[in-house]
C-alpha cells in the first residue's frame, strides 16, 4: 500500500502554546481530518487507528472505529481523528488503519478495495520535532477527488479503487483564503491554485455564498471560482500569511 500513497508536503516543527497539563518530558499531540471538492455523493472511509512513529516504535493516538464521509470535512472545517499526550523527539511517519471504505456515486454504492489497510496501514511519511510542554495540531488533507480512481469507461464506471493522496501539514504553519459569491445558485467550487498545482478547493456556500480555502502553506496563489453555468471569477497573486485569512470580499460570477 506505500507504493499508492502520495504525501504532497512535509510537516515542519511547530512551537505550539504551552500547555501545563502534559507530564514533563512530553507534549499533546492532535491528528486532524480534512478533504477537499469531490465529485461524490459520498466518500465513507472507516478508520480503526492512528499513530505515529518515533524510535522504531508507534505511539497510538485513537483506536477508535470511526466512519467518516470525507466530503462533510472541505469548507475549512476538520475532524478530530486522534489524540494523545506523547514523548518528545523526532516522529518520521503517521500511520492510518483503515478497516473498509466506499464511495457513493450517483445514488449507487460501490465497496473500494484498500490494500494493507486494516493490517499494515496507510503510511504517510513526514518529519518533525516535538517539544516538551506544546501542542502540535497536524492536518491529513484527505483529497477524496485525487484518490478514488475509476475503472471501466470514465463517465460509465464499473467500479473504484482507492488510492490516497493526502497532503500533511503542520496546522500552526499555514492561514487561509476566504470570500463571498453574490451569485452562488449554480453549485459553485473555488480552487486554490499555487503554479501549476491545484493545492485544495472548496465548495460555495449555496445559500450565504461563503466560501474558505483552509491549510494553505504561506505564498501567493490564484484563486479561480466557476460554476455549473460556466462563470468564473478569478483572482492572482493572493498572499498567505501564516495563522491569518485573507478576505476576497465580495465576488461575482460572470
């Protein structure tokens, strides 16, 4: 299964807020889920467990069986997957057991084959430092777009694969983009686009017209906005700053 997976960034070491309750010697640290646009009505991914390496050992953050549509997860919003009070030093991968998984595809469900899943896990491999006394939040952008594959004929399929392409990220590290559609009736997507890398997407609010692209590295980006009606609005060289959001304000489509 390590072959199928695509870690997109590397976490780098985040000096959290202090926090008083952890045993001396150790730290909390927190796993989050997000995901961004898919073309789904649902993407249910079944996770058993989540933990994290550091010397030749894994530090188990949840056994918890939770099943998880990573759609209802895009929009800036994110799920707590695990948690733990954990030693100090230099984890190298986070691990996640999966005990089954299925995509809903216009009405119909379809079971996606996960390899190792539920045995040796999906292995993501990331590098970075935790200190004594802080709180480290990670965020595992599960792109459910990227990583259901079709097979058979593109717009007939007669089934899908699973193969994940998560970024991960240090959540201290990275700020936002946010704005308004005037006009979202027709199921709009805003994409945040970094050179030639469509790095997340989100969809619009139907009824507010809000939209947040959310866990974006510090940089300029474009942020390109369309809709089932074919009007755009488009926006380049908007700036990320970490730990801030940048307002588009108000925008139309046309």
């Amino acid at each position: 299964m390590k072959k199928s997976i695509s870690v997109l960034l590397v976490l780098a070491c985040v000096w959290g807020c202090k926090d008083k309750a952890t045993a001396p010697g150790t730290a909390t640290m927190r796993i989050f889920l997000t995901d961004a646009v898919a073309q789904y009505d649902a993407v249910n991914i079944t996770f058993t467990e989540v933990s994290a390496h550091i010397d030749s050992q894994w530090v188990l953050l949840s056994n918890q069986t939770q099943t998880v549509n990573l759609l209802d997860w895009s929009n800036g919003k994110a799920l707590l997957l695990g948690q733990a009070e954990v030693q100090v030093g230099t984890y190298t991968q986070i691990r996640l057991k999966i005990a089954s998984a299925e995509v809903v595809w216009k009405g119909v469900r379809f079971n996606l084959t996960v390899p190792s899943g539920s045995t040796s896990g999906l292995k993501l491999n990331v590098k970075f430092e935790v200190a004594a006394g802080s709180t480290y939040d990670i965020v595992l952008d599960f792109d459910a777009e990227r990583s259901v594959v079709t097979t058979g004929p593109r717009l007939n399929p007669n089934g899908f694969k699973l193969k994940p392409v998560i970024r991960a990220l240090a959540r201290a590290l990275t700020g936002s983009i946010s704005g308004t559609v005037i006009n979202p009736a027709d199921l709009p997507v805003a994409y945040a686009i970094a050179g030639a890398d469509t790095v997340t997407s989100s969809p619009v609010d139907g009824a507010s017209g809000f939209f947040r692209l959310s866990f974006l590295p510090s940089g300029a980006y474009t942020v390109s906005i369309a809709d089932t009606s074919n009007r755009a609005a488009n926006r380049t060289n908007v700036p990320v700053t970490v730990g801030t959001d940048y307002s588009l304000g108000q925008l139309t489509l046309q």
